[in-house]
C-alpha cells in the first residue's frame, strides 16, 4: 500500500473512531479490521468529511 494511502487510511480511521465517540458508540474494532472491512468509496468519503470539519 502507498504511503498516501495510508495517510488516508490512518484519516478515516480517526474520523470513524472519533464519530463513535460523539455518538456514544463502543467500538472494539482494530485498526486491522477497519481496513479490511471499509470499501474504498466508504474511506475517500470518511477523508472528506474529515477534511471538511477540519
């Protein structure tokens, strides 16, 4: 995977843990399983929206 892949990757991540959060939401899911489970189109959405609030 590409470096800015995984900047971006590491983005959503941070949106969607920082989402649950505001919502109340308990998550155990790593990192690992985020990324493995997130569509491509899920994670380019989750980075503009980051972007966005940011």
């Amino acid at each position: 995977m590409e470096l800015m892949d995984m900047q971006k990757c590491q983005i959503a991540w941070n949106f969607f843990l920082e989402s649950c959060e505001k919502h109340g939401i308990s998550t155990n899911l790593s990192f690992y399983q985020f990324i493995q489970s997130v569509t491509v189109e899920q994670l380019e959405s989750m980075v503009r929206q980051s972007e966005l609030a940011g």
